[in-house]
C-alpha cells in the first residue's frame, strides 16, 4: 500500500528508488507497467502529461521497457529472442548491442546469433541472461527504461556492465532504477527513499548522507557490511597452490559475503 506518493521524473536522467524490503519500492513499478489497476480517487501516473491508465496497451509497451531481476526468454536463437523487440533489425544491429551488453565474445565462441537458449535462457548464467536482457531492451528503444532490481544476485562484471549502460541510457531516456543497493544509485539526479509505502526523503546521494535519516542508516550499514566483507577475504588469502587445490577467490566472495546480508535486499514485491 502505498500513501501521498509524488514522484517528479524528468523526461532524461538516471531517477534512483529505493528503501528496505516491502517499503512499495516495486509497488511503483508495477503501477507504472499498468500491472496494478489505479483508481481516479487513489490518484493519477501522467506520461507526457497523459493518463498512464487510459493508454493503449501497444502505447504503453513501446513508452516504457522494463528489466526484472528475472527476465524472461523463450525457447528459441539468441536472434529470435532479440528480434521479439525490433523485428526490423538487422544482424548488425543485434551485434552491435550485444557489444555494448559484453556479450558478443561469448556468442561468437557459440553459435553466434543462432546460439539456442533453453526455456527462459536456463542455459545461460545469471549475468549472461540479464545482459541479454539489457540488449533487448536497447532494441527496443523505448523513452523510458525501468530496471527493478535488475543486478541483483549476478557476478560483479555483469553488474559493472549493465550499471555503465544503464548511466550512458540515462544521457538520453529516462532511467528509473530500483535497487536495494544503494552503492547502484550515487549517479542519479534524484533518488527517492521509501519507507511503509510512503517517500521520506528525496535528493541526490550526497544530499541524502548529509540530511542523515534512513538513507544514511542505510549507507552506512551497507557500507560496513562489504568493508567487513573485504576484509575477510583479504585475511583469509588464497590458497596455496602447491596443494592442487582451486583458488576460492574465483567467484569474488567479498561481493557474496557483503550483498547477502545487505539490508533491505528484497524480491520483488
């Protein structure tokens, strides 16, 4: 549920949202994709200054493009997947995007864009898939992006990658990015932070740290956690190689042992 909720989001420009698990973060999402119904009397969403909720469901699905933690694919090439986007594209626009996602090395290793992909791209890793996804929505080329915890739960080049295509989206479309992890946010010209459905603070990240509240709580417990989570991995060392046994940094344990306790990490509400 959420109360007296006002969001301004300019028509260019990174927009963060975030807040502790069940805050209404995703809430807004869901409303914005028309997945919720929204009544006259519970207030109104405007794009371009029209009614989000009187649009054409075609009107609405090139507006906006939203990115899940868990995108969907189907049973198919890499090239039918993306296609589903922009049916006009052609070979070289597919490649061009899966350059930008850091996908276009491992597919030329494959099968290149006829490289299969199991049912909801089961085949692929977590990073890999969301990549993809971020290259579809690129296809797509809508004015407005949505990323509802999109990095969540992938390896860290997968994130770094997805984080400096959101940034270069956000130089011409409107970006809203929903993350519990705050560190994803510091760029956007104005986060939001929520708190039981409602919006308690509003500004830029050094804004919010030096009004303190929430935001800072926040901060600063995440900020511990991967400091924490770091200074483990560096105590604990690799292991030594004369044993034959394989180097545990492999999967960067410093990311896993700080994210997995960050608070307000969520699924989706």
């Amino acid at each position: 549920m959420l109360h007296n909720v006002y969001l301004d989001i300019p028509e260019t420009g990174l927009t963060g949202i975030t807040g502790e698990s069940g805050s209404g973060k995703s809430t807004i999402a869901s409303l914005l994709m028309r997945r919720r119904a929204l009544s006259p009397e519970q207030g109104k969403i405007l794009v371009e200054g029209k009614d989000i909720m009187k649009l054409r469901e075609d009107s609405l699905m090139r507006a906006i493009t939203y990115i899940g933690f868990s995108s969907c694919f189907f049973h198919g090439s890499v090239r039918d997947n993306l296609l589903c986007s922009a049916p006009e594209a052609s070979d070289e626009q597919l490649w061009k995007v899966l350059r930008q996602c850091g996908l276009s090395e491992f597919l030329q290793s494959q099968n290149g864009l006829d490289t299969m992909l199991a049912e909801n791209a089961a085949n692929l890793s977590g990073g890999q898939k969301q990549r993809l996804a971020l290259a579809r929505a690129i296809l797509h080329d809508s004015p407005v992006l949505i990323f509802d915890e999109a990095t969540s739960n992938i390896d860290i080049e997968s994130e770094e990658t997805i984080l400096a295509e959101i940034r270069e989206l956000a130089r011409s479309r409107s970006v809203i990015m929903i993350s519990h992890r705050l560190a994803n946010l510091t760029e956007a010209a104005r986060i939001y932070c929520m708190k039981d459905g409602a919006i308690v603070q509003s500004g830029t990240h050094e804004q919010l740290l030096r009004e303190g509240g929430i935001y800072k709580t926040l901060w600063d417990t995440q900020s511990a956690l991967e400091a924490f989570g770091k200074e483990n991995s560096v105590n604990e060392g690799p292991v030594n190689k004369a044993s034959g046994k394989d180097d545990p940094v492999k999967e960067d344990p410093d990311r896993k042992a700080s994210e997995r306790e960050l608070p307000g990490e969520e699924v989706p509400e």
